[in-house]
C-alpha cells in the first residue's frame, strides 16, 4: 500500500483520515481543509496510506506549530493515528520514518509530539513513541509531556511555554479554547453552545485563529481544551452525551 501527501493539488478529492464520515460532517471536513491550506505555507505535511481509514500522520516544523512549545529546530507531529485493521503492519512505523527523514533532509535537530504518561483521547500513544526512542523533555498539567527524539544528544531539550504549565486559568465558569485543526471541533462546538443555552448556562468560547494566540494558549492542547472554574477539565472533544454528563456533575 501507498504512502500519498496530501497536499494544494489534490487536497480537494482526498479523503483526509481522521473526517467524520456521515453528511453532517461535510462543512467540518471543509473547515479542517481549510486550516491545512494555509498551514501548508509554513511547512505543514499531511501523509496516509492510500486508503479510507485512519492511517496517517501530520507534521510542521515546531516554530510553526499551533502549539504553546518552545521547540525551534525541531518537527512536531500534529497528529499520529493507525487504528482499527490496519494496527500492527507496519505502517505506524513507515508514516513515523518518513516524518524524520523530512526533519534530518531539512537540517532540523529532531522531532517532538504532545503526548501523555497514559494514553488519552486525541493524544498520541506514549508506548509507542518510547519504544521508538522518543524521551520526555517537559511536562504541564494535568497529564502532558513534551516528548522529543532529538537526531544528536548534544540537541537542547524543547519546553513548554510558561502560559500553559499550570493547566488554570483566571476565567470562571465553562471555558473553551479550540481550533479548527480538528475537524471534529467544527461539529461539536456548535453542539455543547446550543446545550448549554438551552440549559440556560454560560459557556465562553474562544477560538484560536492565528499562530501568536496558539503559541501564548493557556494549555498545551490547542486543538480544543475545556476548563472549569479556571481549572482544566479536558482535551477530549465533548459529545452531545459526554457534554450533558458533565453539567450533571456541575449542576
């Protein structure tokens, strides 16, 4: 099977992996589109196998990734998913090798990827990445670490940024920050607004629009981070189900 990149040229007619996949979901397809075509300027590679599942991985050089890190001179991996029937044939690894070989043909110092001690949702496996060399070069709360596979030793360690170390932030109540990096936000966010106005609850979103408001967020996960009362509750996209347990447990 292929590896193909999905790039200006052919972004239009290919499947992008990770979409949702029923009709509701075609503007939310449209929007993470969207975001990729501008990224594509800064550096931005999306790779897949040539197939409709998720087998892919998304990549940018670190001082261009929507992410609050400190990690000039590195690659960062947006996104790394194999799931389903095609786990354990080798194409993690593939999509993973053609990732470094882009870092080292551009003279960078390694790569770096957000992860977590314990897998979570939308994160990329730890064990995985550990097992391929990848060491932990900081953490932030709750969960985070900023792994990194540097190509030499001598590579100083990237960071987190400072305004999301603490996992808190100073705003009460329900708190969103999101980006249309993830094709799911597109969907959903609308969903948890008409919920909570319906419940007649306040929800303040913020949607992260440039690299500057990415690179200063209060979390590490940009793609979408939920607080409460000024402490961080989630990085995993609330469903409609998921949305209304939790205000069970806040109401």
């Amino acid at each position: 099977m292929e590896i193909i990149a999905v790039n200006r040229d052919n972004i239009t007619t290919e499947h992008i992996c990770c979409a949702i996949s029923d009709k509701k979901g075609e503007c939310c397809v449209s929007s993470k589109k969207e975001w990729m075509i501008k990224r594509f300027e800064d550096g931005l590679v999306f790779k897949k196998l040539d197939v409709r599942g998720k087998v892919f991985i998304e990549y940018i050089p670190a001082s261009k990734a929507w992410y609050p890190i400190s990690a000039d001179g590195y690659m960062h991996i947006n996104c790394f998913w194999v799931s389903g029937q095609f786990k354990g044939k080798g194409f993690a690894n593939r999509l993973l090798e053609q990732c470094m070989e882009d870092a080292k043909n551009a003279g960078l110092l390694g790569v770096t990827v957000i992860s977590s001690p314990k897998k979570m949702p939308f994160l990329s496996d730890p064990g995985y990445l550990k097992y391929k060399g990848f060491k932990t070069a900081d953490t932030a709360a709750p969960h985070y670490e900023l792994l990194y596979l540097p190509f030499d030793e001598s590579a100083p360690a990237p960071k987190f940024s400072d305004c999301a170390k603490k996992g808190r932030i100073e705003e009460k109540g329900m708190v969103l920050y999101y980006t249309n990096q993830c094709p799911h936000t597109a969907k959903y966010v609308p969903v948890i607004q008409d919920i909570a106005e319906e419940r007649g609850m306040a929800l303040s979103i913020h949607k992260i629009e440039t690299l500057e408001e990415a690179k200063n967020a209060p979390s590490p996960f940009t793609t979408y981070s939920f607080f409460y009362d000024g402490t961080f509750v989630t990085n995993e996209i609330f469903s409609e189900k998921k949305f209304e347990k939790f205000l069970d447990t806040i109401c």
